[in-house]
C-alpha cells in the first residue's frame, strides 16, 4: 500500500495526466471541426427541354458538406424540396417520377481530385469523382466545376447531365413528349466553416 503522502502525489498524476489528455482530445476535435464546411446557402435547380414545355425545378434545402483536409464531399438533396412554376408539375414529378414518398433524397457522395489549398483566396478549376444515388439507384460519377475560395468562405459550381432511364425513372407514353431523357443539373452552394 501506499502512503498518504505518495498517494496524494500519485492522484496528482493521474489526474494531470487525464486533464492533458482531454485538452489534445479538444484541440484534435476544434482543428478537424475547423476542417468542416457546411453550405450556408445551396441552389440545386434542374432543367429538362422538351417539344411541348421545358420543365424547370430549383431546391433551395439541400447543405453540401466538405472536409477541406480529406476532399470529402456529401450532397443530400431532399427531393420535396424541388418548387417547380406550375403545382401539377411538381405533383407529377414527386408522385410519378421521383415516388418522393418512397425514396426522400438524392445524395452526392465524393472525393475532390485536386489538392486544393482551401487558406488561399482563388478560383480553381475541380473534378469529384464519387456515386450520385436517385430513385434508390446507385451510379458512379465524376462531376467538373469551379470551386471559389474567398475570404473565409467557399464556393462550390457545377454543371452536369443525369440520363433518367439511367435510375430507373420511367416516363409514361403519354408524357415521353413532354420529358427528355437527359436533364441538366446546376449546383451554387456557398459553404462556410461548421461551428458546433
């Protein structure tokens, strides 16, 4: 057994020890926190030319992700959020195409290629590869676009098409007119450090 005394010191230690270990725990945390950008304010529109009416829809809920040290990028787009012109356009497309009840979101799950240095104000041309699932259907894709450093905040631009047969979305005869087989997606999302 220990005397008093050794004791004492030897509790001084453990708990010196234990204090030191939260501290580089927190200052691990803090600096991977410090890494994280969330979108503070996202546009995903989409836009598909038809022979009778183009159809044009924009999502303003979806908050893109980005860890700045890994390239990791994650975009959940939930598919309600899509505000099209006309209400029974937006009806059709939750109901019939995109069964919105039955699969809620589209996510973008990725990689940044290029080694980007995210402390240096700049526009830099990027590719992310990664998989885009839709309608429950899962492909691989690599997306080109701009991405913007300024002042503390980032910029994420890109423009691309999805081939709907491709995820399993089937048009109705009577509506094969009105809908395009290939329809293009724009992203805008402005991302600002995640404060917890």
């Amino acid at each position: 057994m220990l005397a008093p005394g050794r004791r004492t010191k030897q509790l001084k230690k453990t708990k010196m020890r234990k204090t030191g270990l939260f501290i580089i725990l927190l200052m691990i945390c803090s600096g991977l926190y410090s890494q994280i950008y969330i979108a503070s304010s996202s546009e995903i529109s989409f836009f598909s030319e038809a022979t009778i009416e183009n159809i044009e829809a924009v999502n303003k809920a979806s908050k893109p992700i980005l860890n700045t040290s890994t390239g990791d990028i994650q975009i959940k787009i939930p598919m309600k959020g899509f505000v099209f012109a006309k209400p029974l356009m937006q009806e059709h497309f939750n109901e019939d195409y995109a069964e919105s009840e039955k699969f809620p979101d589209a996510f973008f799950r990725g990689k940044i290629n290029e080694q980007i240095d995210y402390t240096k104000d700049g526009e830099y041309k990027a590719t992310a590869a990664g998989k885009i699932t839709i309608h429950g259907v899962e492909k691989e894709k690599t997306l080109e676009g701009t991405l913007i450093v300024k002042g503390g905040h980032i910029v994420l631009q890109t423009k691309f098409n999805i081939h709907i047969a491709d995820y399993g979305i089937k048009v109705p005869s009577l509506y094969v007119k009105n809908i395009a087989e290939d329809v293009s997606v724009k992203l805008n999302a402005t991302l600002d450090p995640y404060k917890k």
